[in-house]
C-alpha cells in the first residue's frame, strides 16, 4: 500500500533542511553514496512552460513550432495506469503562499497502484489531460522522467514502472537544490535538449527576470545586463516576466519531442 501518511508528514516537515543534504552530496567520501542511494538511473527533463517554441530553420523552410507540453499529453496517452496525489509535497512542505498546493504530481504506470490511497487516487486519461492542463494554466513547469527520489518516498515497486511527472513552481521545488548538490547528480536533471534561451539587445536591465523567477539562481545582472548561466534548466520563466520581451526561448529540433518521449521511454515501462 505504499507509505504511511506519517511518513511522508515527517518528509514534508524535514523538506526545508533539503539544502543541508544537498552540500553533504559534494562531500567527496559521500558523493557515491548519495548518488547510489537516491538518484542511480535517474533521467529527469525540464520542459519549457507551455507555448509554441519556434523551431532554428533555415530561411527558405516556413517557420516551425514545438509544443514541449506534448510530452506529456503523449505519455498519458500511452499510459495505462494515472494517478494523481492530492498534494504537492514540496509545496507542502514549504507552506507555498504563491502556488495551489492541492496541483499534485501526476504518476504514470503500474508501480502508480501501489500508492497510498490517501495520498491520491486513479484517475482516467482525459482526468489526467484535465489535470496537467490546470496545473500549466496556474503557472507550474513540467518535469518529466524517471526519478528514483518518488520510488522511495513513495514505496512503491517496480522502479521501471513509475513515470513522474511533477509540476513544479519557482519557490518551492525540490529542484532548487541543483547549485548545491554534487555535479554528477546535478546532471540528472536537464533542460529539454535543443533547448536555448538568450537575452537579446533588448534588455533595459531592468531585473524583473532576476526577482525569485528561476528556480536554480541561473540568471543574474551583471554591468546593467540580465546574464544567463550554464546552471540553466530552460524552463523558460525568465523569458514569460520579461516586460521588454528581450528573452528568446527556442529550439534547434523541429523533433526534439519525439527524441524526449523515446528517451525517456527507455528507463520506464508504461505497458
């Protein structure tokens, strides 16, 4: 039946110290330990909040467009076992103000059976579609893979049968923890590949995109300019609060979708 609601109370009271366990990760004696113990196997992606993403095309092709929220419409589709939670955890456990709470993860395949039935419930495809539509409409980002963190908390089985899809805000995701963990952890948890995001000539400096929008610090101002960094998951926020609309998300993959879906269906089995 999964974990005890005890459990995971006792998860959502300790989640804020988080940040504490993620700099035991770089400990060297520990590195290997961790990465054993909570992320062996992980494959985990970021996708862009939900809009058209033009697609790098040469001039003489009509313009294209990517859609990354078709990653996970497309594996609820195929899926044959949804479950949505009744919570957030990370939101949860940081008592979010900002964000709804109750906008759960979603849990694809048959490992999703063994869940806790108070914790969430088996809804249809069409509950699911609903579900991750409301969660984008409120603002949330989509992360998609195989994460071994839910296998555990959750205590469910087996591993290649659990899809995770989290909807994550800026404040509260586990996530922020990525500019402290250790590199080799770090690094099992991407932006969508193709992804590029670029602050052009018409930034004021105004710092709007600086303000708590990225979840992992990766955007600065430096000499009067918004800077983005390597720690860059693409998510795209920084681009959606720019007043001057001088941040570019785009990608160089008219197929970068499909690449994502076949990757990430290579660690998990939702038959």
């Amino acid at each position: 039946m999964g974990r005890p609601v005890w459990f995971v109370k006792m998860i959502e009271f300790v989640f804020p110290q988080r940040f504490w366990v993620a700099r035991a990760t770089r400990l060297p004696i520990l590195t290997g330990l961790f990465e054993r113990m909570l992320s062996e196997g992980d494959d985990l992606v970021y996708l862009p909040r939900s809009k058209e993403i033009p697609v790098h095309v040469s001039l003489d092709r009509p313009e294209e467009v990517v859609v990354p929220s078709q990653v996970v419409d497309q594996f609820i589709e195929r899926a044959n076992y949804h479950w949505v939670m009744n919570f957030c955890i990370c939101r949860e456990g940081e008592h979010c103000k900002d964000y709804p709470r109750d906008l759960g993860c979603l849990f694809l395949g048959e490992a999703a059976s063994s869940i806790n039935p108070r914790m969430g419930r088996r809804v249809t495809k069409q509950e699911a579609l609903e579900h991750v539509k409301r969660c984008r409409e409120a603002g949330l980002v989509h992360l998609v893979g195989r994460n071994k963190l839910d296998v555990l908390w959750l205590g469910v089985a087996p591993r290649d049968k659990l899809l995770t899809i989290c909807n994550c805000c800026p404040c509260c995701c586990l996530w922020r923890i990525l500019p402290y963990v250790a590199p080799e952890i770090g690094a099992k948890v991407a932006r969508m590949p193709g992804v590029s995001v670029r602050v052009g000539k018409g930034c004021t400096g105004c710092g709007a995109c600086a303000d708590g929008v990225c979840f992992v610090g990766a955007i600065q101002m430096k000499q009067g300019r918004a800077v983005i960094g390597d720690a860059c998951r693409g998510c795209g926020r920084c681009a959606s609060s720019c007043p001057e609309q001088a941040i570019q998300l785009s990608i160089d993959n008219p197929h970068a979708v499909e690449e994502v879906i076949e990757r990430i269906a290579q660690g998990v089995d939702l038959s």
